[in-house]
C-alpha cells in the first residue's frame, strides 16, 4: 500500500517522530547536479506548510531553488561554511529515493529545515535554520530529529538508553555530514574522535600493552556501539567478557579444569584499554595471583621486591619470567587429564 507523504507526516507527528521540521508535500522533484540543482521547486512547496510544527526563530517557507540558492553563498570557497563535498556523499545520490537529494527530496532543507527566511536578505540567519553546532538556537533533540529521522535501523534503536543521549550529545558532535569521508566511520581515524571526550582512554591506548587501536587494526565501534546500547559501557554484547571472546574464543571454554576469574569477568586480571604490563595486566604476577591465592596455601610466602636479584632474600624464580605462569602456564583453563593445577 502506497502513502502520501502528507499522511505519513501526519502518522510520524502522532508517533512523536517528527520534528521542527516536517516538511510539505512536494509536486516537482528537484535534479541536483555534481555543481548545483535545478530550479524546479512548485509555489506549493514553497509555501508555508501550515501543519508543521514551528520552533521559535526558524524559517516555515522553503526555497524555490533549492540547493542552487544554499550553493550561492556556501560553495567550495565560503569563507563561512562548504557544502560542496555534499556531492561526494550517499546523501546525494540523485538515483536513491530515501537520500535528501533522491527523487521528491528536499535537497539541503531537507535536514537544514526550510531555508526562505534564511536566505534573505536582512535576517538574522544563525536564528532561522539547524545548522548542527552546538550554539544552535534549537535544542539537542531537535537538531538530531533530521538524522534520526531516516537513521532508525537496529543498531540505532538504543539511543535512548545509551550514555552519549543522557549526555545530551548530539549526532553533529561526533559525525561530519559535509565531507568526502566522515572521520567517524573509518577505523584509521575513528579514535580520535572519540579521544575528543574520553581522555583517559587516549592515554591507555599509549601504554606500552594494549589492543592495536593506535596502529589502526582496531577501532573503538568494534567493542563499543555509540549509538545506544542496554549493555554495560555501550558494549555490542551483553557481557564484557562475551565481547572478548568475539576475537578470543579460544578463552571461550569450556574447560575441564576451569580457572574461575575467566569465566566471571576478564578484566578482574586485564585492563582491557591498555596497561604498562604485559598482557594487559592489571598487576604484575605474582602480585596479580596472590590477590585470590593467598599466603596459606601454595606458595607459603607472599613475595615481594626483597626477592628480587639484589635484593635481601635473593633472588626468586617465583619473581622472574612469567612468574606463576613459570609452571602453571594454563592460566584460561586445562582440557588436560592431570590439569587440575592448570600446568597442563
């Protein structure tokens, strides 16, 4: 069954999915070229569409040329704002219907908002369109309602209950829609952007053990979903350590002889951003295992740095190489008959 569009928009408004911005029904399809698009806008789109909610100070009436009127002053040599690299974008694919300048699109005002009042001549034009900074005289829910808007696929649908919502983030923050390649969705240069916020995870991924985010092997959306996630820290998985075990399944188990720390919680001996030991190691061994295997049993002493070479003890193999992992070299677990000391 086919709707029109002044029904959808109504259906959308019921759902409390449309924003500012809903825009009217459109009688001529606007053609954009890789330079500009065609005047072919009809009077009936741009008129005031009187069922679409207003914000105060933006615009209600759309341009009748559309993006050739936005091209006039934001072309590849604004000194206030390109827009040209919109062109080298999946947002105007000309042949795609659901892209902004797709058959029936509204072009640049189709996530700007109408753009009459903007460009004319005398106003006060930071005050009449969403331009998606963070002075925007619109709110953070209304400067996203564009994007989300078309954006409401599943990995999307968590937005609501992620921390970069609650956080009052908006979409613009951490994505660039006016470029060849959004920094964001490329594994080489995503980290930086999210460093911008999260300081200290820069710094652990400088640490001399860490996962290979910095060389560009990794990026932070391969264990993290920024866009909303019912899950601790945002992970894609439910639980931290089914997170690892999408790359380390070979500490999946399950084991005959099974070290419990493993299968509850991998970061009770891992840093999982980075660490100055090896392995990712919270603490170095022995220190790491004596804090659950404790002075009464196996070894009958808690050694310290007196056992160092040099130091008043002597020195200890209990404190050199891989330390407890010397003997009992299984530390994930054992599948071996005689394992149960986890040395095989």
């Amino acid at each position: 069954m086919k709707i029109s569009r002044p029904i959808l928009c109504a259906l959308l408004g019921l759902a409390g999915l449309a924003g500012p911005f809903t825009a009217p029904a459109q009688t001529e399809t606007r053609a954009a070229s890789g330079a500009a698009s065609a005047p072919a806008a009809s009077a009936a789109t741009a008129a005031t569409a009187a069922s679409a909610p207003v914000v105060a100070g933006a615009g209600t009436q759309y341009s009748e040329e559309g993006a050739d009127t936005c091209l006039g002053c934001h072309d590849e040599d604004s000194a206030t704002y390109a827009a040209k690299a919109i062109f080298k974008t999946r947002h105007a694919r000309q042949g795609d219907a659901r892209a902004p300048f797709g058959p029936g699109g509204l072009q640049c005002e189709a996530c700007h908002g109408p753009g009459a009042r903007h460009s004319s001549k005398g106003s006060k034009k930071a005050l009449t369109i969403n331009n998606f900074k963070s002075d925007s005289f619109l709110t953070v829910a209304q400067r996203n309602q564009p994007c989300l808007g078309c954006h409401q696929d599943r990995p999307r649908s968590g937005w609501h209950a992620g921390a970069h919502e609650r956080a009052n983030l908006a979409c613009s923050d951490c994505h660039e829609v006016h470029v060849e390649h959004d920094p964001v969705l490329a594994k080489s240069s995503q980290p930086e952007v999210c460093y911008a916020c999260h300081i200290q995870q820069r710094a652990d991924f400088h640490k001399s053990s860490t996962h290979p985010v910095r060389f560009g092997l990794m990026a932070c959306s391969d264990c993290h979903n920024a866009h909303g996630s019912t899950n601790p820290a945002l992970l894609l998985k439910s639980t931290l350590n089914q997170t690892c075990y999408s790359c380390h399944a070979e500490k999946r188990g399950p084991f005959l002889w099974e070290h419990a720390p493993v299968a509850e919680d991998c970061t009770l001996c891992h840093s999982s951003h980075g660490s100055v030991r090896a392995a990712l190691l919270n603490k170095s061994p022995p220190l790491l295992c004596q804090q659950c295997h404790t002075v009464t049993g196996h070894p009958a002493l808690a050694y310290t740095g007196a056992s160092l070479p040099g130091g008043a003890a002597g020195p200890s193999i209990f404190l050199l190489a891989g330390s407890c992992s010397n003997c009992h070299s299984q530390v994930h677990g054992s599948n071996h008959p005689a394992g149960a000391k986890l040395m095989r």
